[in-house]
C-alpha cells in the first residue's frame, strides 16, 4: 500500500471514478427507470462500457512509461486465424495487429493484438452477484492468456467471499472490486482493494 504523497495521488482518481459511476447507480429516478426497464434509461451495455473504459483509462496512467498499454479488443492465435471473444479489458506489450476506428479523437478504438503481447486480461462486469461469474469466459480464454481477472464496479457486500470463491474455482486468478453496495445500505467504497490492483498491473512491468 503507498504512503505519504503516493496515497491520496491514487486514492483520488479512485474516489473521483467511485463517485461518477455512483450517481448512474443510486439516483432514483435512474433506478426507477432501470426498475421497470423503461424508456429513456441508459442501456446495461453502455454503463458497462463507461465503467471499462474509465479503468483502461487508469491502467494506462500506472503503465506510463514502461513499454505496456491497456486495450479493448480481441487476442489474435499466433497464427492469427483464431480470435479470442472479446475482451474489455487487455494489458498487453505495446503494439498491435490492426484497429477498428481508432484515429486521433475516435469513437470506438478496438484492437486486435497477438496474444504472444498479452499479459492479462479482464472482464468487467457492473453489478456482479455470485451466478454472474461466467465459466465459458474463463475457458474461452485459456487458449489466449494465462492471466484472467475480474474486476466489478460493485457487489453485494455479502457476495464478496462467494464471489471471490467461484471466481478461483473456475479458473479467475484475482477478482476486484471498486465498492460494496445494496439497496438497504449505503455503498461502501473499498480503497484497499483497489490500491491492490494497482499494485499488480504494476507487478506486470517488472
């Protein structure tokens, strides 16, 4: 864990990414539309997409400067006849086969990166209960890369245990968390655990 200057220099764009991704989560108008899965709510996948693309935003801070990156795309085999399914998440060695849109202010920058440059990757999930951990995601991915991690903006905070199990069983190397949360309490921000992940992304430079 950082001490002195280095600990509120992560802990700040923590609590600033906790906070955003917390006025989409406990509004209650937001929930009531969510509720009734009415009209006019942002879509599940678009959330998520937020959500992996504010930490793609934070890996590529901590890796400033060494030669690995963050993407989301798909691994290529090193053939490149086969691709992974898709990964919101890659941490990989610099470099890449070929990307889709990705320009100078793009809307969408996916990419295709050979698998023999991936270090981990990892699926990011929104809500994350203890049947959301997905085994076909684990065993389509072993192929590709031995490092799998999931990484939710907010569990249950009785699921973390039961979560973190299944996850290992089924092939997951760690699980993270950005705050614990349900609707009969007040979310619970977890710095440890995200001052933790830190602390592996940076153990892939080494």
């Amino acid at each position: 864990m950082p001490g002195g200057t280095g600990r509120p220099l992560l802990e700040g764009p923590y609590r600033a990414m906790v906070e955003d991704l917390l006025t989409w989560r406990i509004d209650p108008y937001i929930r009531g539309l969510e509720s009734k899965k009415a009209k006019g709510r942002i879509l599940p996948f678009v959330r998520g997409l937020k959500f992996s693309a504010q930490l793609i935003y934070k890996i590529r801070g901590f890796l400033f400067g060494t030669n690995l990156t963050a993407s989301w795309g798909h691994l290529l085999d090193e053939e490149e006849n086969l691709c992974s399914c898709e990964c919101d998440i890659i941490i990989h060695k610099e470099g890449h086969i070929a990307k889709w849109n990705g320009n100078d202010e793009p809307i969408m920058d996916f990419k295709f990166v050979g698998q023999e440059k991936a270090l981990a990757v990892i699926s990011c999930k929104s809500y994350l209960r203890t049947s959301d951990v997905d085994i076909e995601y684990c065993e389509e991915m072993k192929p590709f890369v031995n490092k799998i991690w999931l990484f939710a903006e907010c569990c249950g905070p009785r699921s973390v245990k039961n979560i973190n199990e299944r996850a290992m069983n089924l092939g997951y190397e760690k699980f993270w968390y950005l705050y614990t949360w349900s609707k009969q309490g007040s979310p619970q921000p977890k710095s440890n655990v995200w001052f933790q992940f830190v602390e592996e992304v940076k153990k892939l430079a080494e």
